[in-house]
C-alpha cells in the first residue's frame, strides 16, 4: 500500500522506530536507578521534597507501568504496523512474482552467470536441465517462445516473510502482555500447615480476591545443605472444591501447581512455635492430626489418648528433635525424643500408634493467573523462527536459457538470492557445472 | 590436578597466545599466527578440561551441578565461547588479524576471574536456580555476549583504521587490518548471530522467571538492562536502512552495545539491586 499522505509516511518509516528504540533503551535506564514502587516518603527522604512531587507528577516511582512508558510502547507497536502495512503488499508480489516473466535480456545481464553448450537439440536439453533440476530438489516449469526456451525455478520464496515473522512476533507478545494485564493477577497467600485458604491478596491494589476454590497446605518441609544452605522448599497441596479433593500435588520452587488457570509457586514460608502432630492406631487404622500448641495438651477423645509437646532442640535455625509425652486412659505417661518428621512407634493403653511430630510451618505462595502468557510464549517462538529466517534462509531464483544453435543447443544459466550471496554462488557453482556435464 | 590449576594455565596461555597475535599482526609473519592459533587451541583445550573437572569436582561435592552458576563460573564460560566463536571466525573468514582483538579479550576475562575478589568456590544452588532452564539461560546469554564482544573487537579495528587512515607515519595500518567493508561485514555478521542469541537468552530467562516466580518480566535491573541491550542491537540493525548510518556510526554502535553487554552482565550485580544478586557472590 504506497501511500504518499505524510501522515502515514511519518509511521510508516524507519527513522521513527530508530527514534523509538532509543528513547525506550534510554529512558528504561530510569526505573534501574531510581528504586521503584516505593512509598511516596522514600523518594521525599531519598531525594527532597520538590523532586519528589516531580517523580510523582511524572509516574517515575512506577514507571515501567507510566502513561508515557506504555504510550511508547504502543507507539512502537503502531509504528510497527503501519510500516509492516506499507511494505508488505510489495514483498508479497516478490513472493508471487512468476519468473518466467523476466526477459531473456535480464537473465543474460545477471552477475551470477555461467554459459556452454551442448549437441543435444534444444528440447532434449530442456528435459535433461528439467530432470537434473528436480533431481537437486528444484522444482522447474518453463516457457517456450519464438527461438528460446526459459526454464525457471526458485526455492524459499516464501523466506522473504522472516522480517514480517519477526516484527509480528512482537505484536504477538504485546497482545500477551496486554491479555494478561487485563485479565489476569499477581498476589499471595500464607497457608499455615494444614489449613485451606479461598482467597489471595493481590500485591498491587492489596484487593482480595476469590479463587472460587480452597487450597490446602498439607505439610510443608526444608531441606538443608550440610554447610545450612537452604536445599529446597517443598508443601504439599491439595485443591478442593466444595468440600472435596480434587487434586494432590508437591510444589517446589521452580515446580509450581496450576489448577483452573491460577498458578501457585512456592514463594515463602514462616515457621511457627507451634507442632504438628500425626498419630496413627496401627491396628485400626484411625488417624487424627492436629496442631498442637508448645506445651500444650491436646486430646485424642474417640482413642482416649492425650499428648503434648514439652521440649524441643534446635540446630541452627530449624528443630531437629522434639520430646514429646504421651498418655492413655491410666497409667503413667510415657515422655520420649523423636527426630522430627519422622515415623515412631509407641506403646499405650496396650495398642501402638505411630506418631510423626514436625515444627509447625505456614507456606507463602505466590499466586498468578495469567491468561496472556501463551501468546507471550507463542510470540517468543515466532520471534526465535523468525530472526532465523530473515537472517539465515534466502530466496533464491534461477533461470536457464536454452536457445538453438548450429550444432544443437547454448545454455545461459543465471541465478539471484536476496541473502547470502557467497553461499548462493557455491549452489549455484556446482549445480551448474552438474548440468553442463550432460 | 584440579580445575583451578588448569584453568590459570589457561589464562596464561591466552596471555602468550594474544601476544603471539599481536606480533604476527605486527611483523606479518605467517608462522607466528599459526603458532598463535595452535597456542589457542591448546588453551581452549585445557579450559575445556577445567570446566569439565570443575563439574564433576561439584558432583564429588555431592552438589552436582554445571559450571554455571555464579560470577567466577560465569567469567571462565564466557572466556569459553569468545574462543570458540573467535575460532570460528578466523576458520570462516580466513583471517587472524582478528586474534590481537580477541585473545585479550579472553585473557582480560580469564585474569578477572582468576585475581578479582570474588568467590571461586562451587557452592550448592539454592532451591530458585535448580532448573534446566537456568542453563539454557545463561548458555545462551554468554553465546550472544561472546558475538557482541568480537563485534566491538572489529568496532575497534575499523575505527582504529579510519583514524590512522591519511596518516603517513601509521599508514602500514592500512594493510595491517583487513579492508574496511570485509570489517563491516564480520561485524554485521557477529551482531546478528549476537542478537538471536540474546533473544534467546531473554526468552529463556523469562521463562524460567515464570515457572519460579509466576511472572515472565517485572522489569528488575538485570532483565531490563538486558531489554536495552537487546534494544541498541536491534537499533544497530535497523540504522543500515536509512540513509547516512553505516561505517564508522556502526562500529560506535557496536562498542555503545557491548558496554551495555558489560553493564547489564556486571554492572548491575555491583551497582544495582534485583532478583539476581546471586551473581554478586
Ligand atoms: C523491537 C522492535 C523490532 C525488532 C526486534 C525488529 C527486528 C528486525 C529485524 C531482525 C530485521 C532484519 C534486519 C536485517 O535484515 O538486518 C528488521 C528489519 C526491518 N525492520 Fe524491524 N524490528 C523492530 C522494530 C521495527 C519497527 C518499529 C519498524 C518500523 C518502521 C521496523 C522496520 C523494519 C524494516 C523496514 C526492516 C527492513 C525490512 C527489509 O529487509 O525489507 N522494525 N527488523
């Protein structure tokens, strides 16, 4: 679409994103000196009270998310359009342009060129070159006229689109950035071990937000190096709808669980002064969980059992083991040390119970729905495929003359590539000299 | 033997082997850039053999895990690919004149890592770097970086030939550097295998942000010092289709990226506060 309105010359050129790309690289350098998204008192302590209300007036303290900010973003994304608008039909003729209507004079002018001649009569030589063309993977059709015959062939026309790939890649992704602002969100939640939570807390508005579900922190665990190096962060969760679970998954950093489109990453976590107390009666198999406050009683009614954590010992910044008393019905109550998390049999009222005692956690998750992040995805790819083939992949044509002589027939070959010229020359070098050998 | 012995051998040796190119470059002897060349290899060689013992050094640690992870690892890799991308281009483009460039370059990398105050332990990986695509993540960063730092060696090569250009006491300069438009065109070449590259290396770290965090780009020094890289080379790309930007503008263009390169890979981990302060350690 050439259009001459100045207008749209003015968005359709190239100096406009030069001017584009700078000022968004120059002014981005902005928001990684100056901290962001802090309180309008920071910036009053950090830089006084007149620059402050100047940042303010100018959205600095958030200014990736400034109306300036996204205004050049989308100016780049028009500029983009438009440009990509205006050039298009042209390449797209390129790419459906028909090579057997390029005259005889302009394949005999072309710089890449090799001539010679064969005995053969001119339509034994067309078939041979034809046959010898496909053999190579080039696919010839050819027009005869009055004294000469061209045949043409061409391969990856449809390259020329790489640049088109790439810059649309880029509106892709903006699409995706935009789905997501607008239809997604960023907050936490903090579930202490063993309870469910149905709502998060977003981080930009601080609103609440239902998730329409609960969640449920089942247990929650560290891993240590030897030298105290946290190893890893694992919680169990369990999705419930209504009532009922649905679904049961460990989550790590790095390993997050997605159910109905919001997304929760282990993030955080808090550790209480509080137990978390597993007992199980081996022979009939009833089970209870509780949260048992230090040194605190806790009751068991349906076994007739009471227990309590009375100590506990700390290495470094976790408990490592934890002395527990344990009581039936009569009797003395027994007291005993147990690693903790892990599984102890003990003896009571004459029946076993296997009991796990573990500190008591509450897991921070970070919660995302982001419904824009598949085409983010997408327009990456695109991108990625793209720059390979507006860099590495070419058009490239060729044309083989064939006229009647004396003594059968003269060959004029010509070839064109929009990239890689060198190595277009080495294709076409050995091709040609593969179809003057017959 | 442990890695990092080999790994100083290795910085000596990119010491000797720049000098070796800078004197055939000088006194245009045939041999010396072979035996410069052949210095090269056997220096990439033994860096090869380093960060390999280096890895399975962190497995014996119990903490296995690629030689990837932190400032000085990181150095020791990138030395790593200038090599074997410098090596490439002097296979490719037959000439060595780049070598006197690049080999500093690598040695500059090298002797950081080896004398800078900075941690040259293997350490285990907290729970947020375990992930493959922190390995995707750095490879492709350091791949796109050594492309950027041979095209600011060759940004330096052509202004440093235009600039003696007319003047007769330096006029050798002249044949000493390849011609003016063979530069441009290496240049060209290294920016756009440099640019894929860093797309790639911002993809992968976007990802790997959103499978840890939940949020593919929130503008933290680091990611954003990356976007304005990644935004000088894609102006530099773009600067060949309007008329009176080529040439020399291109090679200023070149080295204004690579420090953007230098800023948004070391810069920021001492300037700057973000999410990947681990560099810093
Ligand atoms: C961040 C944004 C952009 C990226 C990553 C990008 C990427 C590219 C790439 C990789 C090329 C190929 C360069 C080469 O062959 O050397 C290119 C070419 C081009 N770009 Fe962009 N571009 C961007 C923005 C823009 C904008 C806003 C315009 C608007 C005018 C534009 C106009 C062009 C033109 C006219 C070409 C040459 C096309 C051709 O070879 O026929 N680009 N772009």
């Amino acid at each position: 679409m050439q259009n001459n309105n100045s207008l749209w010359q003015f968005f359709a050129s190239v100096k406009l994103a030069l001017v584009t790309l700078f000022l968004i690289a120059t002014t981005s350098i902005i928001g990684t000196v100056i901290p962001q998204k802090e309180p309008f008192q920071f910036y009053v302590s950090q830089y006084g009270p007149k620059t402050a209300q100047l940042f303010a007036i100018l959205d600095i303290p958030d200014m990736y998310n400034s109306w300036w900010f996204i205004s050049l973003l989308f100016l780049l994304g028009f500029n983009l359009v438009i440009c990509s608008v205006d050039r298009f039909p042209g390449v797209w003729r390129q790419i459906k342009a028909d090579g057997l209507q390029v005259g005889a004079d302009r394949i005999r002018k072309m710089s890449t060129q090799k001539s010679w001649r064969s005995d053969a009569p001119v339509s034994d030589s067309v078939l041979s070159i034809k046959e010898l063309l496909k053999k190579h993977g080039w696919q010839a059709a050819e027009k005869q006229t009055d004294n000469e015959t061209v045949i043409f062939s061409q391969k990856g026309s449809w390259t020329r689109t790489g640049v088109y790939l790439v810059h649309s890649s880029i509106l892709v992704i903006f699409l995706g950035a935009i789905i997501g602002s607008l239809g997604g969100f960023k907050g936490s939640v903090s579930i202490p071990e063993t309870m469910s939570r149905d709502k998060v807390v977003l981080y930009d508005s601080r609103e609440i937000v239902d998730l329409g579900f609960e969640i449920r922190c089942n247990s929650f665990a560290i891993e240590f190096y030897e030298n105290g190096m946290p190893k890893e962060y694992t919680s169990s969760l369990t999705v419930l709808e209504n009532g009922t679970e649905v679904l049961t998954r460990d989550i790590e950093v790095n390993s997050p669980l997605t159910y109905k489109g919001i997304t929760f990453y282990q993030s955080s976590y808090e550790a209480y002064q509080d137990f978390v107390v597993t007992a199980v009666n081996t022979e009939t198999g009833s089970r209870k969980t509780v949260v048992s406050p230090f040194q605190k009683q806790t009751e068991w009614p349906e076994e007739n059992v009471r227990f309590g954590v009375i100590n506990a010992k700390v290495r470094g910044q976790s408990i490592v083991s934890i002395k527990i008393w344990f009581a039936g019905e009569n009797g003395p109550p027994s007291t005993m040390w147990l690693d903790e998390n892990s599984l102890t049999t003990l003896d009571e009222n004459n029946r076993n119970y296997q009991v796990r005692v573990k500190q008591m956690y509450a897991t921070g998750l970070q919660v995302a729905k982001d419904p824009g992040v598949w085409w983010v995805y997408i327009g990456c790819g695109l991108m990625l495929f793209g720059l390979y083939v507006a860099f590495f992949m070419s058009h490239r044509r060729i044309w083989v003359l064939v006229t009647a002589s004396d003594k059968g027939s003269a060959m004029v070959m010509s070839g064109s590539a929009n990239k890689n010229r060198p190595g277009f020359e080495n294709v076409f070098d050995t091709l040609a000299s593969d179809l003057e050998r017959t | 033997m442990d890695s990092s012995q080999l790994l100083g051998i290795t910085t000596f040796t990119f010491l000797f082997a720049s000098f070796l190119y800078i004197a055939a470059l000088v006194f245009r002897t045939e041999n010396m850039g072979k035996a410069a060349t052949g210095f090269t290899i056997i220096a990439l060689l033994i860096l090869t053999l380093g960060l390999g013992l280096r890895w399975i050094e962190s497995y014996q640690l119990g903490i296995g895990h690629a030689p990837l992870t932190n400032m000085y690892e990181s150095v020791v890799f990138f030395a790593w690919t200038i090599i074997i991308f410098y090596l490439g281009i002097e296979w490719k483009f037959k000439t060595r004149t780049i070598g006197a460039f690049a080999l500093p370059l690598a040695f500059l990398a090298m002797a950081y890592a080896s004398f800078a105050p900075i941690n040259r332990g293997i350490n285990p990986l907290v729970p947020a770097l375990q992930s493959n695509w922190l390995l995707a993540h750095v490879i492709t960063c350091f791949v796109g970086y050594a492309a950027f730092a041979i095209a600011a060696a060759l940004g330096i090569m052509y202004l440093a030939k235009t600039s003696f250009a007319g003047k007769s006491s330096v006029d050798q300069s002249k044949e000493l550097l390849p011609p003016l438009a063979t530069l441009e065109d290496i240049t060209h070449k290294c920016m756009i295998i440099g640019f894929i590259w860093l797309s790639a290396g911002i993809i992968t770290g976007a990802i790997w942000a959103n499978s840890a965090w939940g949020t593919y780009w929130s503008w933290d020094p680091k990611e954003t010092w990356s976007l304005i890289t990644w935004f000088v080379y894609a102006f530099t790309l773009h600067a060949r289709y309007t008329r009176g930007i080529k040439g020399k503008t291109i090679a200023w263009l070149s080295l204004v990226g690579f420090i953007a390169v230098i800023f948004t890979y070391y810069g920021v981990n001492f300037l700057l506060s973000g999410l990947h302060s681990y560099g810093s350690s």
